[in-house]
C-alpha cells in the first residue's frame, strides 16, 4: 500500500520502475527508453502538480516550466540543450512545490533520455 501512496503523491513508484535497464544491446536503445520513460513520469507529474492543495507563485511556475519541457520532450527528436535548460529551470522550483519528487533521479533519467553527460 505504501508503494501505491508514493506513486500517486510523488511518482517515486513509476520512476523506481521505469529506471534504465543496465545490459541493453545499445546506448541507443538505452537512451529510447530513457526517453519514453521519463515521458511517461513528467505526465504523471503534470497530474500530480494539478492536484496540488495549495496554490501559490511556486506551483503556477512548476507548472508553466514542466508543460515546457513535456512540449519539447514529446517531439520527435527532443533538443538535449533545450530540454537540459528546462530542467535547470524546472528542478529547483519543482523541489520548493514537491520536496518529495526524487530530483537526482530524475535529472539522471532526463541525462540519459536525451544524450546528455
């Protein structure tokens, strides 16, 4: 049950099962899944922040800042420089909304996705 809470509060459940597989056959294939993986968690996270309880600067800017990086990360061929300063913008203010959300995980998991060292 504890596992379903953390999923549905911060996403640490989905992001705990979508970690990139050591041993794929590429860097390639590695870096696809990556990129759908962290696909799926960021719209999860549009989904959490929304259901936010309290309104405030923070949240209505983690919000404009994560629709800017799922826009660009649901391109074809996502810009690794753009969506890495997205994220440099995202991850501190999404950290003051949700202190919860594992930002190391994710900032390896967006790394991965796009290419990026």
């Amino acid at each position: 049950m504890a596992d379903r809470e953390a999923e549905t509060t911060n996403g640490a459940g989905l992001l705990a099962r979508s970690a990139p597989h050591r041993g794929d056959d590429s860097e390639h294939a590695a870096q696809m899944s990556a990129l759908d993986q962290i696909r799926v968690y960021l719209n999860s996270l549009v989904e959490v922040l929304d259901q936010h309880p309290e309104p405030s600067l923070d949240l209505d800017e983690a919000k404009w800042r994560l629709a800017e990086l799922v826009d660009e990360l649901a391109t074809e061929r996502p810009s690794a420089p753009r969506v890495q300063s997205f994220w440099i913008r995202l991850a501190p203010v999404l950290g003051e909304v949700r202190p919860d959300i594992p930002l190391p995980a994710l900032t390896h998991l967006i790394r991965t996705a796009v290419g990026a060292p």
